[in-house]
C-alpha cells in the first residue's frame, strides 16, 4: 500500500485506493490504518502495490474495488 500524504486530521472513513491514483493528494493516519486492517483478510489485495488517497469510498468497498 502506498499512501497519499499523511495528515493528522481525523479519519473520515472514506478513501480511494487504486492500482494507480497520480501524484499528489493526501490521506489520514487513521484512514491508513484502517485500510491496512481491511486489506488483511482480503484476498484481493495479495501481492498487489496500490495507492490509497481521501476519497469518496467506503474502505471496505474500496479495497474489494481493488
């Protein structure tokens, strides 16, 4: 997983995750860290690389979006 910029604003629980997102943007800490919970028991996401930035998407939607 790679991150956006990191910020210390409050989660919102919505990102967008992709193989690839472009440069620039920035996603929370919280929101990171709950994708990476996510992406544990998502089979989907093995041996993939992926960018993940606020966005509009639920993280669980987002990350089966894969």
């Amino acid at each position: 997983m790679r991150p956006g910029g990191l910020t210390d604003d409050p989660g919102t629980g919505l990102i967008a995750a992709a193989r690839s997102l472009g440069r620039g943007g920035q996603v929370t800490c919280d929101d990171v860290a709950a994708t990476l919970l996510e992406t544990l028991g998502a089979d989907n996401t093995i041996a993939k690389t992926f960018e993940v930035l606020a966005g509009d998407s639920p993280i669980a939607e987002a990350v089966r979006g894969i």
